[in-house]
C-alpha cells in the first residue's frame, strides 16, 4: 500500500511536482479549494480523505503534539523543514 499525500499550501509545487513523476499520490490544498483554512482545519482534511499531510510549517508540529496528547486520531504528518538556501 502507498501513502496518499495531501500537500499543504506552504510547499513548493516543484515538490508536488517530482513526486507526481515518480507516481506518488498526491492531492495539493490547491486543488481541494483550500488553501485560506488553518492549519487544524487542513490536518482534518488530509484524514478525512485518507491522506497525510505534507507540510513545511513548523506550526503543524505543535498541532500534531497536542492532538496526539488528546488522543485525537489523524491519519498522519510528515514533516520536511525549509531551509534557508
């Protein structure tokens, strides 16, 4: 089974783009018509369609913490950091 990703709007579309050429699943935030929701909102979203969320804010981070402390499901965060380039 692969991961099915759900691309928050943070990341760059040539990421978006090199994984979609090897095949990789990959819903974006703009072209679920969401790219003005927060970032709860977003983590929602991913699981309700079954993705996870790829994302490059670091807000996301302290989300997924709380959620998990909460005990409230979600389907998954990964996490890549932007650097300073």
């Amino acid at each position: 089974m692969s991961i099915k990703l759900y691309m928050d709007h943070h990341v760059d579309i040539a990421i978006t783009v090199g994984l979609r050429r090897r095949g990789v699943d990959v819903l974006t935030c703009q072209d679920d018509g969401t790219t003005t929701w927060d970032d709860d909102r977003l983590l929602d979203r991913a699981t309700q369609l079954g993705r996870v969320l790829f994302s490059q804010d670091d807000d996301l981070l302290a989300i997924v913490h709380q959620w998990q402390h909460g005990n409230r499901s979600f389907a998954g965060l990964v996490y890549g950091h932007q650097l300073d380039l």
